[in-house]
C-alpha cells in the first residue's frame, strides 16, 4: 500500500530578500520539480518509456497524454488502467513517482524505447528527425470546420490566466489550456514543463473520451516548438495559440499538418502563421 509520501506541488523554502540594500529574511513557497517515470505494462512485460521532470498532480493525465501523443497506445486501442506503483520493493516515497500504464497488448514498435532516457522540461521528447517521421507514424492533417473570432482568441489569454492557481502562488509554471469552440474553459492544466502541460491537457481529454479534439483551441503559457505542435496534431486540435513566438519547424509542421498557429496572442494583438481562414474577423 502506498504510504502517504505524495508529493506537493510547491515547496516553502527560505530566503534573504533584499530591497535596496536592505535584507530580509522571509519565506515563499517555490514550485516542486519531481522526476516521474512512465511505465508500460502488458502481457509482454514491463517497459520504462521516460523518465520526465515534472510538477506532481494530474499524474495519471500526463501518463495518457504521453502514450496518446507519443503513439505508443494509438485512440484504436484500450487503456487498461493507470495506476501509481504498488511494488513493496520500491521505496513509498519514491511510488509516487511511478506511473504504469497498464495495456492489454502493446502493438507499437518500443525499440526507441529501449535505452531509459531522461527528458528535460524545456525541451520535451527529442528525436523526432522531422516531418516525414511524424507522417510515418499515421497522422493525417487535421479536418475541421471550425472558425473562431479573432476578438474571442484575446480573451483566451486571461480566461487562461484565471486558473492557474499554482502559477498564482510562484510565478514558476507553465500552463495549456483547452478551450470549447465558444471560448469556454474545458481544462488547464500546469507543470514545469510546456510540454508536461499539453500531455496533462490531452490525457484529459483521452481519458474523458474526448478526443479528437477538432473543435477546440489549444492555448499554451510560452513558446510554441515542433513537440507541441506534434502533440496537437495526434489530438486532432485545428487551432493552437502561444502567448509567445513559435520556432520554424513548429510552423513547418502547422501548414504541414492544416493546424491554424496563432503566436504573440497578448494585448489585443495575433500573428497567425498558417491556416488563417480559420481566423474570422
């Protein structure tokens, strides 16, 4: 049984704050960084898929938007279960730390899967080589008829803002949300990492039985890089909106993948970089 080792998503800590040349010791309460290690168990066995630094809290979300975006476990086929470890021989506060994904079979080639590899938080699942990998593994362009007015896309940003209690209280998340056609919050979801975030956001909506997700916008807290933008499109998501600058393989892939990329969404002001005709006026 899993003791009660869980951890919490901020940490107090103290410090020496200087105002001018005057220093004051205080406390505040910065945000955890915890590894986490995906699992997939099958009647084949046990395979370690990633060891991921994250912020704790919707474990089990990030665990299905991994293998959902990662196409270990494609929408065709079931999860069994997700779970966090209950081996005896593991530490209790380290189970906490170890998600398995439990899958009757695993249909997918885990070869690249082999070696355990760490990914970094600022930069998400490297390897991908390019465009053509992402089409080899299956995934179409994204089909949708959806429009949505520039003057809602504005109010995206602080409808956003608005739920990230944990960046509220430290200034140190990222965060992406999922919006309804009309603008209206489905989910958001925050981590140290942009990328934990948009796997925390569609494990949601696969584990509510709500993908594709062709009818919503994506928004995201920073930059936009090629493994959002390849997270999106697995997810069916024809619109996808940073506060920040988006990199050039992620607007490759966006007019690659018939994804509208909407970068700098803040003050009143967008540029979008593919697939405008999506963007009314």
């Amino acid at each position: 049984m899993i003791g009660d080792a869980r951890p919490g998503r901020t940490v107090p800590v103290t410090l020496d704050a200087y105002v001018g040349s005057e220093r004051h010791a205080q406390f505040d309460d910065v945000v955890t960084e915890e590894p986490l290690e995906l699992r997939l168990l099958s009647e084949g066995g046990t395979q370690t898929l990633a060891v991921t630094m994250r912020t704790p809290g919707h474990d089990f979300e990030l665990a299905a938007g991994f293998v959902t975006n990662e196409s270990i476990v494609p929408l065709e086929e079931r999860i069994e279960r997700i779970g966090y470890c209950v081996d005896p021989s593991v530490d209790a506060e380290q189970r906490y730390n170890i998600v398995n994904v439990h899958v009757r079979a695993a249909s997918a080639d885990l070869s690249r899967f082999e070696r355990h590899f760490t990914m970094n938080s600022s930069c998400g699942v490297c390897g991908k080589a390019n465009l053509d990998a992402l089409r080899d593994t299956g995934i179409a362009p994204v089909s949708s008829d959806l429009r949505v007015p520039v003057t809602l896309l504005y109010e995206l940003p602080e409808r956003m803002r608005k739920a990230q209690r944990v960046f509220s209280e430290t200034g140190g998340l990222h965060a992406a949300a999922l919006f309804a056609a009309d603008g209206s919050l489905l989910v958001a979801r925050e981590d140290i990492g942009r990328h934990n975030a948009v796997d925390k956001a569609i494990g949601w909506a696969r584990i509510e039985g709500r993908l594709p997700l062709r009818s919503c916008v994506l928004l995201v807290s920073g930059r936009t890089s090629y493994e959002i933008l390849q997270k999106a499109a697995v997810a069916g998501i024809p619109v996808v909106c940073a506060i920040s600058a988006p990199s050039s393989l992620a607007v490759d892939l966006a007019r690659a993948f018939n994804i509208t990329l909407a970068g700098f969404l803040r003050d009143g002001r967008v540029n979008v970089y593919s697939v405008p005709e999506r963007i009314t006026q």
